[in-house]
C-alpha cells in the first residue's frame, strides 16, 4: 500500500464528494461490490445513471485490475462526451487520476489531475462542478505532498478550501484545512500545524462524521501537548474519547493513543507513553497503512530511548526508518536520521553516530535530486499527455475525413432514396388527406343527424310537456273548478233539506267521494306539470315530490341535493331532469318492492350527477335494454336530449343503483 494520513482523508473526501464506494478491506469484498455495481449499472433505467454506476465500477476495478478499470473509465469518458453529459465525462477523468494516485504513479495522477482542473474551468459554473474542482484541487495538493513538493501541495490545498467555501460544506472543510496541518506536521512547525487543526476543528457539525472529527481532535490534542499546552490538550483528548466509541476505524483509536503518548512524554513520564504508542503500533499493523507503522515505530524508538533500552530504541528506529524509506516518506526519514544520530552519540558509539549524521547529509543532498528528477519526470508526463491529446485529436480529424469521404459516396444512393421516399410520402399524404376528407363528410353527416335527433327529441319532449302544461291547467281550472261548484251547491243543499238519517249518511258519502275527486284532480294535474317547479325551481319541486312520495308510506325515500339551492337552470332542462326522476321512483315504487330509496343531485362546475338508489329485489339489467316498457324509453330519450350518460347498476336481491351524468 502507497497510503498516508493524506491518502486516507483524501480518499475519504473524494469517496463523500463524488459519492463513491467507500474503499473496501479486503478482494472478496471488492469482488462482491464489483459485481453490484455492474448490475446496477445494467439496470440502470437511461444513460446518464448507467454511466454513473459504470464511473464508481471502474474506479473499483482498477483497484483489482488497473488496467481493465482504465479502460472502463476511458471508454466510459468518451462516452459521456459523445451524449452530452460533460460534467460526468470530467468525473470519469478525476477517477482516473484517483487509479493512478491509489497505484502510486504520483507524477501520472498530477499529469492526469491538472488536466481534470483545466476541464472543470471550462464548464459553467455551478454547485456540482464547483465540488469537482475541489475534489481535483485537494488530489493535487495530496499528489504533490508526496513527491515532498511541499509549497505547490499547500498552494492546491488553500484553493480547493477555498472552492469548498463556496459550497459551505462543513465535513470537506474540516477534512481540507486537516489536510493542510499535516504538511506542517510533517515538517514539525507546530503552530501552524496547531492553526490549521483549529480550523478544521472549527467546521464541525451536526452531521458529524466522527472518524475525521476524532482525528482532528485527537491530532491537535498531541499538538497542544507539543507546545505545552497541556489543559487545552486534555479536554481536546477528553472530547476525543467520548467520541471514539462511535467511530467505525482503527485508525481513530490510533489517532488517540498517539496523542495520550505526547501527553505523557510531555510530562516526562516515559514509560506510560511508550504504552500508549504499544496500544497504537498493532492497530496500525491491523489497519495495514505504512505511514502509521512508521510513525508509531519512531514514537517508540524514541521512548526507548528516553528509557535507556538502547537495542529496543535500535530495532523500532530502524523499522520506522525502513518503512518511511521504502514509501518515501521524506519528512520523516530526516528527522528519524536525527535521532538515530542522538540515539548512537548517547551511548558512546561516536562511529554509527556519524554514520548516521553523514546519512543525514546525503539524505538532504538526494532530498533536492528527488525533486529535480520527479520535476522533470512531471514535465515529461505533461508532454506525454499533450502528446496524447494530440493523437487523440488527430486520429478524431482522419476519422471525420474518412466519414466524410464515405458520406460523398453514398449521397448518390441517398439521393435516389430520398427522392423515392418522398413521392411514397407524397402518395402516402395524397391518400391520408382524401381518408381524413372522407371521415370528416361522415362526421358532418353524423353530426347533422344527431343535431337532427336531437331537435326532433327537443321538440317531441317540449310538446309533450306543453300538452301536459294545457291538460295540467285544464284539468285544474276547468274540471277541478266544476267539481268545486258541485260541492258548494251540495253544501248549500244540505242546509235547505229535510232528510232521514239514511239520506244523510248516504248524502254525506257522496260528500266524501267529491273531495276525494277533487284531491285525485289536483294531483293528477300536479304532476303532468308540478306548480313548485314553475314557482320554485328544481331543487323545490324534487324535494317536494320526494317528501309526497315518503307521506304516502309506500316507501322512505330520503332526497339530497348539493350546490342545487342557487342553480338556475333552463325550464326545459328543469323538467327533463324532474321527469327522469319521477320516472325513476315510479319503477321502483312498480318493480322494486323496496323499504328505502335515495335520490341524491350533484352540481359542480357545470357538471350533474344524479344517483338513484333502492334496496328492492334487483333485477337482471340485461332484460332493460330489452324491454318496450315505456318509462325506460322515456328516460333513455330525456337523457339524450341532455346529452348525458346513464349507467345502471342491479344484482338480484341486491338493489338498484342508477348513475346519471351530464353537462349544465
């Protein structure tokens, strides 16, 4: 592994940025989240969130096949090019520069990253492009750390905070401004190492994510020790240990034992922080990051040497300077070749103490070849990569000739096809226009032949009602007056004759039978045309022929009405929906034998429903439309000529229901 505390926070904020996998410890997990990815990927429901998944599956698979994963990532580059989706297309190149970072190639990623940036800068501005241009600018900085460019690191990290305070992200900024402390770390500038965990601490939030707060407490405890700070320095490491229980990684408790190492050394009691960096050295063992194994080793040789055991001093010394070699860790190398010296001078070994001043000496001497190599080798991948580009653009320019030329050669081809398809076309729209002529004569006959329906239905259904209306009238003011006469006169009668008292009670059943003429009259003529409907309205008329209805005890008929009360409607319209209802009850007062009925009507935005419902016998509703009964036929015409539907609802022993809907 190539990882240091830069590469695990880098790793952390690009992985919370880009919304990646987070990085997994072990093949058999990596295969089990390579395979999720790519079937997701496959069930991705479009473009774009295929593209998406196959950006997190080539990263992660460059982590088991680089090759392969790159491959995945440049296709899948080109693609999102190719469709539109530049914003994604970049992401697919920042993953590649993370391929090259996790494999170690540092000079390929900075090569591969400030094209990314240049990329994200020619993209319009806004939130999501902004936390690409983060992401990239702290990669940089964390690349260039490693090849001990330690100025142009500090240069990226201080932009990418400040892109990131643009989005006020708390969690990336604690995380960046961490970053920055741990060049100053290893450099051992405490206080501004001490400024920049300060700032980190400083963007804390609610949505805490406690590894990296631990961290940064933790981190800047050991640094408080360091400057004698030692209250600051407790709390920060006793607000640390309340948090770390909810930390999910060994590296926090390392973190933390580490600090309590620095509190103790601080204090001058050895023994107890060489304990503490013996609880942290197998956790970064177990953690399996050789930048921890170096520093907790050096922690402990120089502990030992405090202890006066000089082979134990000896032994870690060597381990951290091993593994901070074999990384290149080179900070930390120059200040371990120091206390290797001080270790071989305390014991009187004056030849090994010179040794290691003179390994010191070389060391700084090859510290500046390596950054005049690694700078030039960074140049040459720059040109490499224009290089590339170059190809690139050119093998696109042979490409378009190519297609250019295969264009000229079919355009004749294309020629006689289009001129064919266009006079099939011209055929096709000849012969559509004379079937859309032909359906809109029909139409139009269709159209007149229901307006004619509907005018003969008009004027039957208002002759018909004007014929009740004269009958209604004549019946009520002629024979209704008559009968009228007739019983005043008998009245008077009565009073001037002497009758036995069977005259009588014969005289005065005849009485009797005269109102009740009178009575059966006025009903007949109220219902050929109802006065409260002329008088009242609709909503009078039914609720009155409803209670009539329920006073006559044939049957409890209850009557809603909703929005009705204010309705004004057309007179012929109010007796055609009068009439369906009357007509309505009167079938279930016929055929329905039933206790209860309900006549509900609905008025909203010009719309009616009327619901007529009973609890009688049913009936098979495929029989109404074959009767000739009158009433169904009647109805059926009345909910023509108001252009309405009706739908009719019955099962044997089940009731009845009918749906009637139409426009006011």
């Amino acid at each position: 592994m190539r990882q240091t505390t830069h590469h695990c926070y880098r790793a952390a904020l690009l992985l919370f940025v880009l919304h990646l996998l987070l990085p997994l410890p072990a093949a058999v997990a990596q295969t089990a989240a390579l395979d999720s990815i790519y079937k997701l990927a496959q069930k991705a429901p479009n473009d774009s969130a295929r593209l998406m998944y196959l950006r997190r599956y080539g990263l992660v698979l460059a982590r088991n096949n680089f090759e392969k994963g790159m491959k995945v990532l440049e296709d899948g580059a080109s693609e999102a090019f190719a469709k539109g989706y530049n914003l994604l297309a970049v992401d697919y190149y920042l993953n590649k520069g993370i391929a090259l970072y996790e494999k170690g190639e540092y000079i390929q990623s900075i090569a591969s990253d400030e094209r990314t940036e240049k990329m994200y800068l020619q993209l319009p501005d806004n939130d999501r492009r902004t936390w690409g241009l983060a992401a990239v600018l702290n990669n940089l900085g964390t690349a260039y750390s490693l090849i001990n460019e330690l100025e142009t690191a500090q240069q990226y990290y201080l932009r990418s905070i400040e892109q990131f305070e643009k989005l006020k992200d708390s969690t990336s900024l604690l995380v960046a401004h961490f970053n920055v402390a741990f060049i100053y770390i290893d450099m051992q500038q405490w206080e501004q190492a001490n400024f920049y965990l300060q700032r980190s601490i400083d963007h804390l939030s609610s949505k805490l994510f406690y590894d990296e707060a631990v961290h940064s407490i933790a981190r800047k405890a050991a640094i408080c020790f360091r400057l004698n700070k030692m209250q600051e320095g407790l709390q920060l490491l006793r607000k640390a240990d309340s948090l770390l229980p909810k930390a999910s990684y060994e590296l926090s408790a390392i973190y933390v034992h580490n600090a309590r190492g620095d509190y103790y050394a601080a204090k001058g009691d050895w023994q107890q922080s060489l304990q503490q960096h013996r609880m942290a050295y197998p956790l970064s063992l177990q953690y399996n990051d050789p930048y921890y194994i170096a520093d907790e080793a050096w922690e402990m040789g120089r502990a030992f040497l405090q202890l006066q055991q000089h082979d134990s001093a000896e032994a870690y010394l060597n381990k951290a300077l091993q593994v901070a070699r074999q990384y290149n860790y080179l900070p930390k190398v120059k200040f371990i070749l120091k206390d290797m010296a001080a270790y071989y001078a305390g014991i009187g070994d004056y030849k090994m103490a010179w040794q290691q001043a003179s390994a010191l000496n070389n060391f700084t001497d090859s510290l500046v070849a390596r950054q005049n190599h690694n700078r030039i080798l960074l140049n040459d991948a720059r040109y490499q990569s224009r290089q590339k580009e170059t190809r690139i653009s050119t093998l696109e320019k042979e490409n378009v000739a190519k297609s250019i030329t295969l264009q000229k050669r079919s355009l004749m081809m294309y020629v006689l096809l289009a001129a064919l398809l266009v006079v099939l076309l011209m055929g096709a729209l000849y012969y559509r226009t004379y079937r859309q002529k032909q359906q809109l004569q029909q139409q139009r006959i269709d159209q007149l032949e229901t307006e004619k329906q509907l005018m003969a239905a008009e004027a039957i259904l208002k002759g018909e009602e004007q014929e009740r209306s004269r009958l209604a009238k004549d019946l009520h003011d002629g024979l209704g007056g008559m009968l009228s006469g007739v019983k005043f006169s008998f009245q008077h009668m009565r009073e001037n004759l002497v009758m036995t008292p069977d005259n009588q009670a014969a005289f005065e059943r005849g009485i009797d039978m005269l109102d009740s003429s009178i009575k059966e009259l006025r009903r007949v003529a109220h219902n050929m045309m109802p006065e409260s409907l002329v008088k009242f309205g609709l909503d009078a008329a039914l609720k009155d022929f409803c209670h009539s209805v329920s006073e006559s005890g044939a049957i409890q008929l209850s009557y809603q009405s909703f929005q009705l009360h204010n309705l004004s409607l057309d007179q012929q319209m109010a007796i055609g929906i009068y009439r369906v209802v009357q007509e309505l009850i009167n079938n279930v007062l016929k055929h329905a034998a039933a206790k209860n009925a309900l006549v509900q009507i609905n008025y909203q935005d010009g719309h009616m429903t009327i619901t007529v419902e009973d609890d009688g016998k049913g009936f098979d509703t495929a029989t109404l439309y074959n009767s000739g009964g009158m009433g169904w036929s009647n109805i059926q015409s009345r909910i023509n000529y108001l252009q309405g539907k009706i739908d009719v609802q019955s099962t044997p022993d089940k009731g009845t229901s009918v749906f009637i809907e139409f426009d006011v």
